[in-house]
C-alpha cells in the first residue's frame, strides 16, 4: 500500500489520498490521471489492469485502487 500511495502522491501531490473517498467523483481524478495511474500501475506492479475494471468504483479511492491491485493478483 505504501508503495502505491507514492505513486498517487507523485501523480497528484495536492490531494490527501488517505482522506478522498470520492476522487472521481468528485473531480480529483480526470480521466488522463486515471489512465495516466494505470501505466504506472502496470509498470511498478507488473500487473495488467483489465478494460472492465476500469470503472469509477474502482479509482473513487486510495483503498479502491489496492483491492483492485489486490483481485487482479489473486486472478493472475
């Protein structure tokens, strides 16, 4: 988790990822920084974010993206 709230913080250092719970929602988090958070995903993690998982529910949140991150290592 550490590792990913590195990446979030370097991607958007102005928003407190520990206390967003509606980063799309609310317009934090624009489609670019999605796909933007994606290709540093896939980089840093080595894993391949399916097109069906990229939907609001799992980006509204710090802890959203991990169980996410975490499905998609258990499914690997």
């Amino acid at each position: 988790m550490d590792e990913l709230m590195e990446l979030l913080a370097a991607l958007k250092p102005e928003i407190d990822f520990e206390r967003e719970k509606e980063l799309i929602d609310d317009g934090l988090l624009e489609s670019f920084d999605v796909i933007t958070l994606i290709a540093e995903i896939e980089d840093q993690f080595g894993l391949e974010v399916p097109a069906e998982e990229i939907v609001p529910e799992n980006f509204n949140s710090a802890e959203g993206i991990w169980k996410l991150l975490e499905r998609i290592k258990e499914e690997a």
